[in-house]
C-alpha cells in the first residue's frame, strides 16, 4: 500500500512538472517552498492517520468530511474532492500526450498527435482499473521503481558532472532572504510543492482491499508524505545547483528537459522517458481515486446507482471506470486547445493545487470537531493529535492559499481561484437540487459510515 500511495503522486512528474512554474514564482528559493510543504504534508498526514484509525472507508477524504461537518457539508467536500480529480487526471493524460509528442518529434521527427499518446495511457489506466487493485499495484511498483533510479541517478551526475565550471554549494534557496518577493512567492510556490505530493491520500481509498486496515493505510499515507516530500527536496536541489544558469532556470518552463538536454542524448531518453512513465502513475491514481469517490457516490444513491455497480468476477466499479474515462477525455481535449498539450500543467496544476489546499485544510480541521463530537470513536481527546496538529497543518494550508489572492498574482493566475470558487457554487445548487427533488439522496450521503462502515467490523478482528 505504501508502493501504491508513493507511486499515485508521480514523483518524477511532479519534478518535470513543478519545478518550472515553482521556480517562476520564488526564483531559487522555490526549494524553501519544498521544505515548507515537508512539514505541512507530514503534519497532515498525522491528521489522515488519525482518520483511517478510527473510520476506515472505501470513500476516504469524502466520507471523513461527511463525518466532521455532516452530510450537505460533506455532499459540497466530495463534490469539490472529486471535481479535483477529474481534472487533475484529464490534465495528466493532456500533458502526457503533449510531452510524447515533443520528445517523438525531437528525436525521430514525426509529427504525432498528442491524442494518440494521450489515449493510450488512458487505455492502460482503464486494463488496470478493470482488472482490480493488485495488479495496479504490481504495475506502479514497476512504474515506481524506473523513475525513482533515473531521478536519483541524474540528481547524483548533474550535482557531481554539473553544466557548468564548479558546482556551486549554497544554502541560498534554503534562506527566505533569498526570495525576490519575499514570503508571498514563497506561499505562491507552495502550491505547486503540495500539489507534488497529492495522492499520497490514495490509500485511504483502499481500505476495502487492505489488512489491518486502520492501521496499514494511516502508516502508508504518512510515510508517503515524508518519502515524496524528501525526495523533492534532495533531487530539486540537485538539479538547481547543476543547471547552468540559476536566472534562466526560474525562465524556464521545462528546467528538467533542458538540463537532460545538456547532457546529451541518452540522458535526455531516460529522463523522458521516466518523466513520461510518472505521468501515467500520477494519471492513474487521480482516474482511480476519481473512479472511486464516483462509484461511492453511486452506491449511496446520490450519482446514478449504475455508477455503484461492481464487476461480478473482478468485483471492481466497472461502470464508474468507464465513465471516468469518458469524463477524461470530454474534459482533455478543451483543457489542451486551451493552452496547448505541453503547457496544460502550468495552469491546470495551479487550479487543482489551489483546490488540494482547501480540501487538506478543511478536512484537516474537520478531525477537531470529529474528535470532540464524537465520544464512541474519542473516547479520550490528545490535546496534541486531536487539536494542536489540525491547527498547524491548517495554517500550512491556507497560508499557500491566502498568497494566491494577495497579493493577486498576474495573467492568467489570478482568474483561476474564480473556477474553483464556480464549481463549490454548482455543487451547492446541486446539494439544493437533491434536498427539493431527492432527500432521500442526501440521507443516505455518508450512511455507510454513520452506521458502522462493514470494512470497520470485518477488520475489528484482524486489528
């Protein structure tokens, strides 16, 4: 589960990604961003832990929200959780499309469209899904295990072999002196530094296929958060201090590709090649986590009860994947003529980053009033675990979230908080929908786990 957790936030994606518009808000400091976002991540990992101890669920971050702020309020929480995801994978497989198709044409010359790359990654993701939780687990272990070695190994040669004369040693990213604008990048870059490590949460969708379940899916999510979080900072250092030019690193929007680049050939392939590996792993963890928040859904009546259904062999929410996968590509192909099929992460990851801040925080503060309400789950409250450590992750949070407004960042950047704020919106006229037309629909939201989710008795005895 661990292996699952790590291999759904995509590390060497989030390197490929991020660093680009990370380093175009702070400059060289986006690597303070990193240690931030460690502590942040770490901390609300504890609060997940907490979480999956006491209500282990198939609906993970959704139906931990129905149990902190009730059902409306946890209706409009998945309603934003899985939006996330549904965009979030569609720009996955958006920008896998378009960086197959730059590095097919630079190296072979031919042209191909993006959308041929792009559906089939969707296919594998789909094969996997179909086929159950175990064998995507074997693929993302393999997946995994190629861009952990390549990331490494190129970290370690550009940090010894670096592009220019002398390696420069510095501690000047680590230095909040060193930001041109000071804590406000800082926090802008933040965004993307969590967003690197989204999905780690992943497992606390499998609680269904785990053993011992509250206790191997909290010690997966926090030990993903440390691991991804770590690996970040060590292999982004690296890759700063060897890329030739510090300024021209901040400028530009592929700093990995062009540093591959530089030296040569064979480690431009490996590189791509593992960046491309990772797109599909992150990919597929947001199609599945997406596919699973719908199939939720379904089961509890609020979505179309087809979407519940599960596959009488491979016992998976057949229905729910091959909507998903529709839903991806009718969500891609604008997201791509929008921006472009290279360059959809640079503003998509901006939205679904602002949108993780919120559901991190708020579910983060939701353990508070969960551990205080609910006297059967907590019979005894830790002033530390159950208050102090939602505060702080909280404040790391939103803090993140309160720089995207102020000072408004330029272009394109400051319209985005406007989407998200737009989809909480539709959800909240749709949850008036269902209360008017379909109360029933509503009653149900969450009533697996108000009434003893079934995975919470099988695994009493296994505990």
């Amino acid at each position: 589960m661990l292996i699952v957790a790590i291999a759904a936030t995509g590390p060497m994606a989030g390197i490929a990604l991020n660093l680009g518009p990370m380093a175009s808000f702070a400059g060289e400091t986006f690597i303070l961003s990193f240690v931030f976002s460690l502590v942040g991540v770490f901390l609300l990992s504890l609060c997940f832990q907490q979480f999956a101890r006491h209500y282990p669920s198939s609906g993970g971050l959704y139906a931990w929200s129905v149990q902190a702020f009730g059902k409306s309020a946890g209706f409009v929480y998945g309603w934003l959780f899985v939006g996330s995801y549904f965009v979030f994978a569609a720009a996955g497989f958006a920008v896998l499309g378009g960086w197959s198709n730059e590095y097919i044409q630079s190296l072979f010359g031919v042209g191909i469209p993006w959308w041929v790359f792009s559906g089939l990654g969707l296919a594998y993701t789909v094969f996997f899904a179909y086929f159950g939780i175990r064998r995507s687990a074997n693929a993302s272990f393999v997946l995994l295990a190629i861009e952990i070695i390549v990331a490494l190994a190129f970290a370690a040669f550009v940090f010894i072999h670096p592009s220019h004369a002398v390696t420069r040693f510095t501690l000047k990213p680590f230095l909040p002196s060193s930001a041109l604008g000071g804590w406000s990048v800082v926090g802008l870059a933040m965004t993307y530094s969590v967003l690197s490590s989204v999905g780690f949460e992943t497992a606390s969708t499998l609680g269904e296929e785990a053993t011992n379940t509250r206790r191997t899916v909290g010690r997966s999510m926090v030990g993903a958060g440390l691991i991804t979080q770590v690996f970040f900072i060590i292999t982004a250092y690296a890759y700063l201090i060897g890329y030739a030019n510090n300024s021209k690193f901040s400028k530009d929007p592929a700093p990995l590709l062009s540093l591959a680049t530089q030296h040569g050939k064979t480690w431009t392939s490996f590189v791509v090649l593992a960046a491309l590996a990772s797109m599909i792993a992150f990919s597929q963890m947001a199609f599945n986590a997406g596919t699973r928040v719908m199939y939720s859904l379904g089961r509890e009546g609020v979505l179309p009860h087809a979407l519940g259904r599960t596959h009488a062999k491979h016992e998976t929410p057949y229905v729910a994947i091959f909507a998903m996968a529709l839903l991806c590509m009718v969500l891609a192909v604008p997201l791509v003529l929008a921006v472009g099929a290279f360059y959809v992460w640079y503003y998509i990851g901006f939205l679904v980053g602002i949108a993780f801040l919120v559901l991190y925080g708020v579910i983060a503060l939701g353990l508070i009033s969960t551990a205080l309400r609910d006297k059967k789950a907590f019979p005894k409250v830790n002033p530390i675990s159950h208050v102090v450590v939602p505060i702080l992750t909280a404040g790391f949070m939103f803090y993140p979230l309160y720089r995207t407004v102020v000072p408004l960042p330029t272009g394109v950047y400051r319209t985005l908080p406007l989407y998200l704020i737009g989809w909480i919106v539709v959800g909240v006229v749709f949850l008036s929908y269902l209360k008017s037309k379909r109360p029933d629909a509503i009653e149900r939201v969450g009533s697996l786990m108000a009434g003893g989710s079934p995975i919470a008795v099988e695994n009493e005895a296994k505990i």
